[in-house]
C-alpha cells in the first residue's frame, strides 16, 4: 500500500480516537484539555467540558469552490423577486430551476412592531437530482430588533431534541404551513432519490438549520440526504438542539466571516434563564476578506473558545460580505458572476 494511504488512515484513526478519549473524559466527570490533548490535564488554556465541543474533523469535506459557484448563488437568489431568483441561476448555474417563491407574514404578535415578512424559495435541478429549500436573511432592520428582543423571551421545543428560538420557530411555521410543506411533500414524490441542499444567510442561516432539521423529524427526508450549508447564522439553539443536529448531519457547514458579529449572537450563556445556546458543527472560519484562493479553518470544535469565538471586535461589514460578495443587493442584480 501507498505510504501516503497508510499514514492518512493512521491519522485518521487516531483522530477518531481522540473523539472519543475526550467524550469518555467527560462521560466519566473530568475535563479535557485540548492543548495537551488530556484528561483532566493540571496545567491547561483550553479545557473542554462539553461533549459538542470535542475535537474533531468533520464528516464530509467543505469544498471552496463549490461554496463560491454554487451554495453563493443559492442564497443570493433567496434574497430577491422570483424573475431575478431565475437569472440567479441562469447566470451561475443553469441547470437549477424555480420552482416555488414562498412570502409569508412572520409579524411577531408583539404590538409594538410593525408587520415584517419571511420569504423563501425551492428549486429543482433534474440535470444533477438536486432540490433546494433556500430562506431570506433578514430584510429589514425591524425584523432584526424583533428577533433581538425575542432572543430575551422565549423559545420552543423543537420535536423532542430540545429547544430553538421562538422567532425562528414561528417563523419557519409560517413558511411551512404558507406552502413549504406541500411543496416538499410534491417535490419529494416527483424527486424521491434527490438530494437536498438547504442553505440561508444571516436569519435565513437559522431558518435553514432549522428547516432541514424539521423535513427529518417529518420523515420527508433522510439526513444522509440533506447537504446544509449556512452563512452568518446567529445561534439557533441550546445545547441538545446543536448536538442532534450535529450527530445527524454529516454535512452541515455553518460559514463565518472574520469578525461578523451575527454568529455571536445571542450569546453562548444567556443573563435571563442560562439556558446555554450553542452553534452546532462545523463551523468554517475565514479570517480574511474571503476572496477567491483565501485560506480558512475547518473547525475542530462546535462552539469553543476556537475560530471565530476567538474574536471580540465584531464587526456588521463582515455580516454583509460573504466570498467576497456585498450580499445587499447581489441577489436584485442577478447574482453576477465575481469575474
Ligand atoms: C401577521 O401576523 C401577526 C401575528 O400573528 C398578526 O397579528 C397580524 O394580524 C398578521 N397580519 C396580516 C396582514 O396577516
Ligand atoms: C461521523 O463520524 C463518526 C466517526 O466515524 C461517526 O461515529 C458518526 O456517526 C458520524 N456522524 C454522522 C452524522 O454521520
């Protein structure tokens, strides 16, 4: 055999024993130090305590390129009227079609903000057998103050793996119950063996995490189907939500830009119930202006004092930056090409 062979499966194998060394670290109550890669290590910076957090790679691989020419695009086109949705994909990747553009109102009953909207699309490529569920980042600055002041009032039980936000609950409701779930159950009958890719920026970033969690726990689709990738997703929910997540889906990749402050929010321990939030994996770190050849990290660690926790200068530019790209207005352009 190869040498290169032997000594990757080595590593490989390895890291997978240390995945485990550190959960049976923390099953059996002591901490994990990720430095000296011990247990319950006398001298140490970065103790793990939580399972979600133990080092590892992740299970599938984050390619770049196709981040850029296709997951970019996707949600590019979520972010616009369904014409300019098409050109989206016409001028990226011609093969992908509309198929549904679902507006919905997401208001929360709250009386003293005004009527706000959720949006979303789907979309069919028979060329590669590939659905897409896509959802809109925030549009407006009142719907970020409304999912602010929710973060500080309440969240729901998401099936029975945990809790998410209520504004992301209710809102991925109103798009479900406003055309979602009729639309996946048709295209799941037309398409059975497609795969679905699930992706979102910013608000849309959590709806998508949620969105594809919630076609599982329907039994529409199974995980080994679903390719989720999101970009400056704020927490979504607490721990048991992000590791279900996590222990479900081999891909899912949550893209952070330098120093966007999104992902930071609303804070890992929260003031009011300490219900801790938690990121679920794998996060993809770009601590650079992301432009084609920049380097990143793939995440060791779901939520850690790692990547992008690293950062306290917090910027809303990196928010609106993805790849490059000044995502206010990419989508109403037609998503065109970097080059
Ligand atoms: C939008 O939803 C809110 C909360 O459910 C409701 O109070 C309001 O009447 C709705 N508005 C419209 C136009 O449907
Ligand atoms: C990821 O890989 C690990 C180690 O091989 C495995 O135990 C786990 O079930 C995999 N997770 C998913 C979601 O496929």
């Amino acid at each position: 055999m190869h040498k290169f062979l032997v000594l990757t499966l080595l590593l490989s194998f390895l890291a997978a024993c240390q995945a485990t060394y550190c959960e049976d670290c923390l099953n059996s109550g002591n901490h994990y130090c990720a430095d000296t890669k011990l247990c319950n290590s006398p001298v140490c910076l970065n103790s793990i305590t939580h399972i979600i957090n133990c080092p590892r790679a992740p299970n599938a691989t984050y390619d770049d390129n196709e981040a850029r020419t296709k997951w970019l695009p996707l949600f590019g086109a979520s972010a616009t009227n369904p014409t300019m949705a098409q050109k989206c994909f016409d001028n990226n990747w011609p093969t992908m079609k509309l198929s549904k553009y679902i507006l919905v109102n997401c208001s929360d009953p709250s009386p003293i903000l005004p009527l706000t909207t959720c949006a979303m699309i789907t979309a069919v490529d028979t060329t590669q057998k590939i659905l897409v569920m896509s959802f809109r980042a925030t549009n407006t600055g009142t719907q970020l103050e409304e999912e602010i002041l929710n973060y500080f009032v309440a969240k729901k039980a998401f099936f029975d793996s945990g809790y998410i936000f209520e504004f992301f609950y209710d809102a991925y409701v109103a798009l479900w119950n406003g055309g979602l779930s009729a639309e996946m159950r048709n295209l799941k009958y037309k398409y059975p063996d497609y795969e679905v890719w699930v992706t979102g920026h910013s608000l849309g970033a959590a709806l998508a995490s949620v969105g594809a969690s919630w076609i599982v726990k329907a039994g529409l689709f199974k995980p080994e189907h679903i390719k989720v990738l999101t970009a400056g997703q704020p927490r979504t929910g607490d721990y048991a939500y992000s590791l279900w997540h996590q222990n479900t889906f081999a891909y899912s990749f949550r893209i952070v830009h330098a120093h966007d402050i999104v992902p930071h929010v609303p804070f890992q321990y929260e003031l009011v119930d300490h219900d801790k939030m938690y990121h679920h994996r794998t996060e993809i770190w770009y601590n650079n202006d992301m432009s084609v050849g920049s380097p990143y990290h793939v995440c060791q660690e779901a939520d850690g004092f790692y990547c992008s926790n690293q950062n306290a200068d917090l910027s809303w530019n990196d928010h609106t930056h993805y790849y490059n790209t000044d995502l206010d207005g990419y989508g109403n352009k037609g998503c065109p090409k970097a080059n």
